[in-house]
C-alpha cells in the first residue's frame, strides 16, 4: 500500500501537471484530493495544508472565481498565523500573496495594503502606515520574500500614482525606492552565487524590475525636470547590462591587484581547469551514442566537489583581503559627469535601451547628456531582423532590384528612428552600447538617405561614410580601465589553421560545420596573416603548425592576437562554442578552443581580432548580451575585440584586414582604422561584392585608442630628441668654458 506522504505528492503533481497542460478539470479534482486527504492524514492545523491552500488559490485565480481565490489565500493566512504568529515568513508569503491578487485585479489600493502587511511580518519594527517607505533590508528576515513583495508594491505604486493624479509625484517616487531598494537585494543574491549561469538567470528574471525602474525615473524627470532623475534612469539601464560580465572582469582584476599570494592563484586556476575538463568530459559523454551514465555521475560529483572548494577559498579571500573583497563587489555605476570626463571633444556615445514598447537612447557629446525616447513596437523588432537577413545573405537573388529598394528603404527608416533623434554630427567618434537585438545590427550600414538612385552600392549613404562607429558593452565596461592590470606593448601572434587533410568542399567563408571532415579550406587566410606581418612583424603560424596547443603557449606573451580560422557558435550551451584550429594533437589538445577555455586563459594583449566567422554572433541573454566569443575574451581581461558579426567572406576578409593594420600602422585609432578600412574596400570592389555582407560584418569593440604612433610622428621625436641633444651639448660646453675660466683666473691670481 502506498505510504499517505507519498499518495498525498503524487496529487500534488498531478494537479501541477495537469494545470500546465490546460486541463482545469483534472487539475481541480486533484486538487481537492490532495486537500482532503491532507486533513484526513494530518488534520487541519499544519504549514503543509497552507501550502496546498495557497497552491489550490493560485489555481483559481487563473479562473474566474475571485472569490474562492481569496478564501483559500485567507485560510492559508489564518492557519499561519496560528501556528507561527505576525512575524514569520510564512504570514509575510500569504499577505503577498494577497496583494498579488488585488495587483493583478486593478486595486492598487487593496494591494498595497496587504504587502503593507506582508513587510510588517518581514520587519516587526516598520511602520507599516507609511506606504512610501520600507523597511532596510537588514531588518528583514527574509529577504527573497522581501524582494518579490518590494517588486510588487513597486507596481501597486505605479498604479495608484496613474490613477491619483494629485499623489502621481509621491507614489512614483515610492515605486522607485522600492525598485532601488530591491536592486540591492538583486546583488547581494547575484554575489553570493558562485556560477555564472546562476548570475545569468538572475539577470534573464530581473529585467522586467530594471524596465520599469527606468521607466519610472524617465517619467520623474519630464514631470520636474531635475537632473537627478535623468541620473538615475541612465544608472538603472546601465545596472541592467553586462553585470555578470563586468563581475568577472573585477573578480579577475582583483586577484592581481590586491595581493593575493601566486600560490592561491595557482591554485584557483588549477580548480577551473579541472572542472572545465570534467565538464568537457560530460559533454563528450552525453553526446556518444552510447553514454555511460555512471562515468556521467562521477565527473558531476567531481564538479560539485570543485565548485563548492572553489567557494571556500573565495569566502576565504573576501574575509582576509579586505581590498579583494571591496574591488570585486564594487556595484558603483557611473554617473553622466564621469563619462563626460572621460569622453573627448570629437566623440558621441549613444547607450540604447530596449523595454517592452520603448527604445530610450542616452546621448552624451559636448559636455551634456539628453534623453531620446520613442514608442516602438513589434515592426521595430522585424526591421532589425530584415536588416539583419540581408545584410547576412551573399546571394545575388537577394539583391535585385525590389530587394535593393527594401534594403534602402528599411536601412532609412532604421537610420531615422536609431541615428536622426541623437543628432549626430559628421565626422563625429560614435561609441554605440546596444539593446538586446541590436547587438546583431551592423550600425555602418544604416542609410542616411532612401532616395538614392545610384545601382551601386558604394554610391550610398551608409553611415560608414560620415562616422566612424565602435560598439562596447556598457558604459560600466568601457570605462573599467582594470588598474594594475599588465597589458604587452609589443608583439604580433597571427595564426592561420590549415585544413586540407579534411575532407568536404564547404564554401569559402569561415564558418564551421561542425564536423571537422567537412571543414573546407580558407585560401586567403595565409596571405592574410602574411600581409599584415610585412605590416607590422611579429609572428605568424600557419597550417598544421597552428594548433591549440601552440596557440595557449603563446598568446599570454602577445599585444596582439589575430586569428584567420574557422569558428562555431553553439546556442544550446554557449560555453561550447569555439574556434577550430588544426588538428596537430600536441599537448593533448583536441584543436578546439572552447569558450570556457578562453575564459581560464592569462592574456595580457591589448587587441584580438578574430577573423572568422560570427564570432560576435550568438544567443542573446537578457541584461547580458551576445554569448559569442568575442566576449569571451573581454572576459579573459583584453580590452579591445575586433569581431564578425556573420560568416565572412574569405576574399573581402583578407582585404579588409590587410588595410586594417596598414591604417593603425599609421598611427589611427581603430575606429578610424576600420571606417577607412571599409571605404577603402567599397570604393575597389567589384560591384558585384560591395554589398553589406562583405564589408559590413567586422566591428571593433572596447577600447579603440591608437596601437601605434603616427608615422609623422617618428620624424617628429627625432627632431625633439637631436634638438635637446644639441641643447645639452651646449649647456656642458658653456659649464666647461665657465670651469676653465675659474681655473685660470684663480691660477693666474696665485702666481701673482
């Protein structure tokens, strides 16, 4: 006979299942059963009943029985209450509960009532009354219900502000305390998680608190006009980008500044190999025809087992290096004054910011910062995609005639809605921080002008033409300059894999079928590093010799890291993406740098330029971004990546790399260098290879400052130092004629 514990689960998920597959009436009976039987084997005074009370309510309010709803939320509340008083979770849970009803029913009034209630039992000592104010978060005794019932008032707020127009100021102002206070839960619960999948989950679930927040200060400020909340909106999006990213990138760079023995490095470094190992271990494992499921079971032990001594030595820093601790929990986010400081006469940053039916743009350039801010809806989204499409497509059926057009035409009205608000003046420097899907829109293809009629693309009015455009992650980022962090000042690593040994007749552009035995070969990617070694020297490694193995005993001693290779996004675990090099197994290498690899790897270059395909390319997670490569190695510590956005044709590739470092070998920045790069393409292509898709896809982000000195600048210090030679020469003959005068003077007096 079935024990009642488990006849009583067995209920519950049949009831759970059943609501999920939309089978109400099932889902009822089971969850009446589930009800009587609980009272039947453990009568009608236990926290498991209220749990079954509350799940039942939960289900009824799906429905159309409000008032059922209700009575099960209050049984639930009463029985609690009983049981464990006021102040307890559980009656905090069932007064948020409540007010969660009321939220979603339209009664912002009864709502905030009951989650007035549910912080009281959080916090005996609030003064429950007072519905603009909350209690500190160290006052509470539980702080994940704090921060869902904060989340909820947030919205009651809003609401009754909408509503009240005599009170719309204050509640408005009451919502976003509450939204700041619960971002300061949101990084406490994102510090203490020690994975990166646990903080991106996080980001995936908040950001729907970060929109509103925004949206809140935004309206605060076009009701008052005070500045602070124009700060604060910009602040907020910027809370809402890249975190995770920008964590490990001050974790990293705390290690190395604050003292941390070489010995407890090593040993960090030695556990995230070992689990990067048994991790790639799994994979290989799940993805055999035949997977042993008991192996399986040992290496995830082995990784719970290095994850949780990875913890205890990061508990142990943060208790014992106070400066380690400070640096690598640092949430400040800079404000408009900062980045202005830091921004130079000739540059424009424009940080877009995406929520459910606005695009907001902070503009800064010229000593102030204005807010662009305009309703869109779901076209915006397949405009972006239809630029996207083309852009991606090297097919001449796409660009005929009517498809031509359509590009103008939505290029225009992307240029109009993303570039025309920001006032953008030519010439201008545009450091642009994307939104969610326009990490993936090639901004130097935006069209100022649809009327054109020129047949030839080199004819248009891309915006290219008048701008040279950066992209970076987040402002955060692009002003984490990493102090202590050591970057190479000189050195080439140019690496370009040979193929041939495989077999298959994939197409020339650098994208990875998988399977290495259809991995096709990339001509132009030899020429390529050769070219661009007459430039400027260094290293180059080609064909088989350019393995992985190599590649990881190199690269720690480069500036610069350029790779012409294959690459291979994997969006079901972006972890696993990777670029291919060689199949020579030295080292033990399997000739796949994996993301996770890169992750691990101690670079000091201050620029890699990954030549191969989509290598910015991947899956977007909210508040995070692209998961490609290209971010991967910003989170080794390199502070510029130049990236692909598409699989890159292997002929315009060499081209557009080869002019590239001619440009920087002249002394300009790598904007200016891949703006001049690009022109210079479209003006010697063939026709037939001046669409976007050849030209467009490469982009710089990070750091774009200049990787070598202008070339008129040598004849310049020569001078500067021949003439101060000269003065010095000079200035040692007068004190000798001066010292051999006092000799003389002093001698001729003696004799006399």
């Amino acid at each position: 006979m079935l024990h009642p514990s488990k006849a009583l689960n067995a209920w519950y998920y049949l009831a759970i299942t059943y609501t999920k597959l939309g089978n109400r009436e099932l889902a009822e009976q089971y969850f009446r059963k589930l009800i009587r039987e609980r009272i039947r084997y453990l009568g009608t005074h236990n926290l498991a009943l209220t749990e079954d009370y509350a799940w039942y309510a939960g289900f009824l309010k799906t429905g159309a029985n409000r008032d059922s709803c209700l009575e099960y939320y209050r049984k639930a509340l009463t029985i609690r209450i009983d049981i464990l008083g006021l102040s307890s979770r559980y009656a905090a849970d069932s007064y948020m509960l409540l007010g969660d009803c009321w939220n979603e029913w339209g009664y912002p009034d009864s709502a905030l009532y009951y989650y007035q209630e549910a912080l009281h039992s959080l916090s005996s000592g609030y003064d429950r009354t007072d519905i603009y104010g909350n209690p500190a978060s160290g006052e509470v005794s539980d702080r994940k219900l704090f921060a869902l019932t904060l989340k909820g008032k947030a919205e009651a707020l809003q609401k009754l502000g909408e509503k009240d127009t005599f009170r719309m100021n204050d509640c408005l102002k009451g919502a976003l305390s509450c939204c700041e206070q619960l971002f300061g839960v949101i990084d406490d619960l994102r510090n203490t998680s020690l994975t990166e999948e646990g903080r991106l989950f996080i980001s995936d679930n908040e950001r729907n608190t970060y929109n509103r927040a925004v949206g809140l200060a935004l309206m605060l400020y076009n009701r008052t006009g005070e500045n602070i909340f124009l700060d604060k909106s910009f602040r907020i999006a910027e809370k809402a980008k890249y975190t995770t990213l920008l964590m490990a990138v001050r974790e990293n760079n705390a290690l190395s500044v604050c003292n941390v023995p070489d010995s407890v490095q090593a040993i960090l470094k030695d556990i995230k190999y070992r689990i990067s190992s048994s991790r790639d271990r799994i994979r290989e494992e799940e993805l055999s025809g035949n997977p042993d499921t008991g192996k399986i079971r040992l290496w995830q032990e082995e990784v719970y087992s290095l994850d949780d001594h990875e913890g205890q030595i990061i508990k142990s820093l943060e208790a014992d290096y106070p400066d380690y601790y400070q640096l690598k929990y640092n949430t400040k986010v800079p404000g408009a004054e900062e980045i202005l400081a830091n921004l130079k006469r000739n540059e424009r940053m424009i940080e877009y910011y995406l929520t459910g039916d606005a695009l907001i743009a902070f503009v800064f350039s010229s000593g102030k910062v204005t807010v662009k801010e305009q309703r869109v809806d779901s076209s915006f989204l397949v405009k972006m995609g239809t630029m996207r499409d083309f852009c991606y497509n090297n097919t001449l059926v796409s660009h005929r005639k009517g498809q031509a057009e359509n590009f103008r035409r939505i290029a225009a009205e992307l240029y109009d809605i993303l570039i025309r608000p920001c006032e953008v003046r030519q010439g201008e420097k545009l450091i642009v921080i994307p939104d969610a899907a326009m990490n993936y829109l090639p901004f130097d293809a935006l069209l100022e002008d649809s009327t054109i009629t020129s047949i030839y693309y080199k004819d248009y009015p891309f915006l290219v033409r008048s701008n040279p455009v950066i992209y970076t992650y987040s402002a955060n980022l692009y002003l984490n300059k990493q102090p202590g962090r050591k970057l190479r000042t000189g050195g080439l690593l140019a690496m370009a894999p040979s193929y041939e040994n495989d077999k298959g007749n994939a197409s020339a552009t650098r994208e990875l079928l998988i399977n290495r035995q259809e991995l096709g070969p990339l001509q132009g990617t030899v020429e390529e590093i050769t070219g661009i070694q007459r430039i400027i020297g260094g290293r180059t490694v080609s064909g088989y010799e350019a393995s992985e193995h190599l590649f990881k005993q190199l690269a720690p001693g480069c500036s610069i890291l350029h790779m012409a290779m294959h690459a291979s996004m994997d969006d079901t675990d972006p972890l696993y993406s990777k670029l291919v090099f060689s199949d020579n197994p030295e080292g033990g290498e399997d000739g796949f740098l994996n993301v996770y690899e890169i992750y691990d790897l101690e670079l000091e270059a201050s620029m890699v330029v990954l030549s191969a395909c989509q290598t910015g390319a991947g899956i977007v997670r909210m508040g995070e971004g692209i998961m490609s490569l290209a971010r991967a190695f910003y989170y080794s510590g390199v502070p510029n990546v130049v990236m692909s956005l598409w699989a890159v044709s292997d002929t315009s590739g060499r081209k557009l790399m080869v002019d590239f470092y001619d440009l920087l070998s002249h002394g300009l920045d790598k904007g200016r260098a891949m703006q001049k790069a690009k022109l210079r393409y479209l003006e010697s292509a063939d026709p037939l290879m001046q669409q976007p898709y050849y030209w467009a896809g490469y982009v710089v982000t990070g750091d774009h400052s200049s990787v070598f000195l202008p070339r008129v600048t040598w004849p310049l210090i020569a001078t500067a130092v021949l003439i101060t030679l000269l003065v010095v020469i000079l200035l040692i003959r007068n004190r000798l004629k001066k010292h051999k005068l006092s000799f003389f003077r002093k001698y001729s007096l003696t004799i006399r």
